[in-house]
C-alpha cells in the first residue's frame, strides 16, 4: 500500500513538473509568432505623460521615453497557454475553476486597458481609474460570491496558530466577502504597478507562484499546483524575452492576470496570512503609490522622488538592472521564508 501511496506521489510530481516545462516550450516557440505579430500589427506601448490626477511624470519620462512603442500586451502569452492547457487537461470545478476564470476575466480586462493605452485614449492613455474599478469591483465580486456561497469559506487559516496557543481558524462570517474583494483589487492593481521595469514582474512573481504550488501540493490538491506550475513555465519563457532590453511588455493582460491568480490562489490554498510576506514586494509596491498619492494630496508634498518605490530608486540614480535583481531576490527569499511558516502550519 505505502509503494502504491509513494508511486501516486511520484506521478504528481511528474504531471506538475511536467506541464512547466510544456508550457515553457509552448511559450518559446510561439513566441517569435507573436513578436512578429505586436510589431506588424504595431501594438507599441504609450508612455504616460499625466498621472489619473493630472500632473506631469517628469522623472518617469526621463527614464522611460525611451521604451515608447515597444510593443505590449504579450502577457497575452502566457494566460492563454496555460488557460489552453487548463482546459484541455486540468479543469477541475473545486480547484481549477475559480482560478482560470480569473486569470481569463483579468486577462481579458487588462487587454482592453491595454488596446486603450496604445490608441492613446484618456490622459493616462488607457482606460479611466472609475471605470477600470468598476470592472475589477465585477471580478472580485464574482469570486467573492463563488468563495462564500458555493465553497462556504467564511474563515481564514493562522498557520501555526495551535503551536502559540492562538486559534488555528478565524472565523469572519459575511465579512470574508468584502475581504476578498479588497484584497483582489489591491493586488492586482499592486501587481500591475510593479510591472515597471524591464524583467521586474514576470521575475518577481514567480518565487509566490511557486509557494502556492508547493502548498496547494502539500494539501492534496494536485490539479491547482499543475495550474500554479503550468503558469509558471509559460511565465519564465516570457520572463527569457523580457529581460532588459526587453524584446516586448505584457502589458496590463499579463499584469491583472497574474495578480488575481495570485490573490485567489492564495484564498485557495488559505494561504491569505502569509499572502503579505511571499507577496511583499507587491505590498510595497501598492503601499508606496498609496502613500505618495495620499502625501501629495493631504501634505502638499511627495514621500518618494517618484512612486511605485521603484522609480524612486532609479531617480536616486540605481540602474534599471540592478533594481530588477534586488527585487528578484527579496522576492525568493521572503518567498522561501513564507513557504516555511505555510508549510509548518498545515
């Protein structure tokens, strides 16, 4: 019985390493494709000249001018390959369901935001901050609803709660509705900032990825660690073209949807404690924009040289290369620590 237990785990192991690497070779051999495709059809990105209240971007455009009509929206890449894939071999309603249809709705979202960025429509170039809300508020709500009602989650897991004498579960009744909706929002909207810099998302995001993966592993529920990992590997073969110089950007079809797989594979896997220590980065990320929008509109003056926090670093004069390796690394290393206290806390 053990041998059998042990040959089923094995085989898990194989589907979950199995569907990364097709979805990066997927992502490797389309690619060339597709950057035939942004550069004939020239869907080149516009550089923001106005930030959503109206002033100038004067430090941003001195490092991003630059950067005007590289093409974009090949997040596009890798959410279709894995939706592909997902519906082909891995639909499952408990597990794969919610997270697909995030990634789809985001993705979907994001390349409409996208389009109206590159026909240069508003004044931030894209579509307007009340109505982009207005459809995230639509996103969220659906999972909101799905969570609560159909899973009849009204609770959140304190890994390692027993050990410290601390409740293990807390129980939140209707108040996990709003919770999810604000915590959905503001990570995709943090994801999207941070995708700022050439390489700075796609290699940020993997390492939280991968935790979702190993925890969704660790508790059995093998078809969403294939979903996590099958993203993952089309999102490195992305990450091999977008590394500075960036061949092209994924845009904000690439950046909603791997914010809200982020945030519903965390509320899947009941992982929403250690969501702010895998995923710190993006918590900064948002965090200083708020920050420096609440500063400029209360205290007449700015907390950072620019906001996200990563411009403020390139205005202190770092290297757009060396911003993007730091990141990289706090984002494993807090990513390696959230892991441990997720996977101690089973």
């Amino acid at each position: 019985m053990e041998y059998i237990q042990n040959i089923d785990m094995v085989v898990d192991v194989a589907k979950v390493f199995g569907f990364s690497i097709l979805a990066f070779i997927l992502g490797i051999v389309f690619t060339p494709l597709l950057t035939e495709f942004l550069f004939r059809t020239k869907l080149g990105k516009n550089i923001r000249e106005e930030t959503w209240d109206g002033k100038d971007t004067p430090i941003f455009n001195q490092f991003h001018s630059h950067k005007k009509g590289t093409p974009t929206m090949a997040g596009i890449l890798f959410w279709i390959i894995t939706a592909i894939l997902t519906l082909a071999f891995n639909l499952t309603r408990a597990e794969t369901f919610l997270p697909l249809t995030f990634l789809v709705a985001a993705g979907l979202l994001g390349a409409i935001d996208d389009i109206a960025n590159i026909r240069g429509i508003g004044k931030i170039k894209g579509l307007g901050v009340k109505l982009k809300l207005g459809l995230q508020i639509l996103i969220a709500g659906f999972g909101a609803y799905w969570f609560t009602f159909k899973l009849n989650w009204t609770s959140f897991h304190i890994p390692g709660g027993g050990i410290f004498g601390l409740p293990t579960d807390i129980e939140v009744g209707y108040w996990y509705i709003p919770i999810f909706m604000v915590l959905v929002i503001f990570i995709m909207n943090a994801v999207d900032i941070t995708d700022g810099l050439d390489g700075l998302l796609a290699g940020s995001i993997v390492p939280p990825l991968g935790v979702l993966s190993a925890l969704a592993f660790a508790q059995g529920n093998i078809s969403l660690a294939i979903f996590m990992s099958t993203l993952i590997g089309a999102l490195v073969a992305f990450l091999w073209f977008n590394i500075h110089p960036a061949r092209f950007f994924m845009g904000g079809t690439g950046a909603f949807s791997l914010g809200a797989v982020l945030a519903v594979g965390a509320m899947l896997t009941n992982s929403l404690v250690i969501l702010p220590i895998i995923g710190l980065l993006f918590f900064v990320e948002g965090g200083s924009s708020l920050i420096q929008v609440f500063s400029k509109k209360f205290l007449k003056r700015k907390m950072f040289l620019a906001a996200p926090i990563h411009h403020h670093f390139q205005a202190m004069g770092w290297p757009e290369t060396k911003i993007v390796m730091r990141f990289w690394i706090i984002s494993l290393v807090m990513s390696v620590i959230g892991l441990t206290i997720g996977l101690l806390g089973l």
